[in-house]
C-alpha cells in the first residue's frame, strides 16, 4: 500500500449494511477469465447470451430442468 494512502479517519464496515439490504454479489474471476473480459458489463452480457443459448437449446430438444438436482 502506498504511503501516501491516509486511513486514520475511515470507518470499518461503512458500507457493509447497504450491501447485505442490497443484495450485493461478488463473485471473483479466475485471472484466464478475467483477461478475456474489460468489465463487469462484458461479464454480464456474455453471462445473459449463454442464458439465452441454454433456454433455446432447452426448448429445441423439448428437455427441461428437474426440480431436483442429486
């Protein structure tokens, strides 16, 4: 960390209420993945394309998810 970097009057867990009333995600990438991606809107965009991918194969081949998974 750099010196110059001044904490003294900063408050732990400032923000850490909003987030848990927000429902904030984090999700951490892998470094591979990451370089393939310039931010967190490339991320999601690439994320909502394979969703929709998954939902037209699923409607093609007539297959839907089982409520149960094991």
């Amino acid at each position: 960390m750099r010196a110059e970097y001044d904490f003294s009057n900063g408050a732990r867990g400032k923000y850490y209420r909003r987030f848990l009333k927000e429902g904030a995600e984090v999700v951490v990438l892998e470094p591979d993945v990451a370089k393939a991606f310039r931010d967190s809107v490339a991320v999601n965009e690439a994320l909502r394309s394979l969703l929709r991918l998954s939902e037209s194969i699923r409607r093609l081949t007539g297959r839907r998810r089982s409520a149960k998974r094991g």
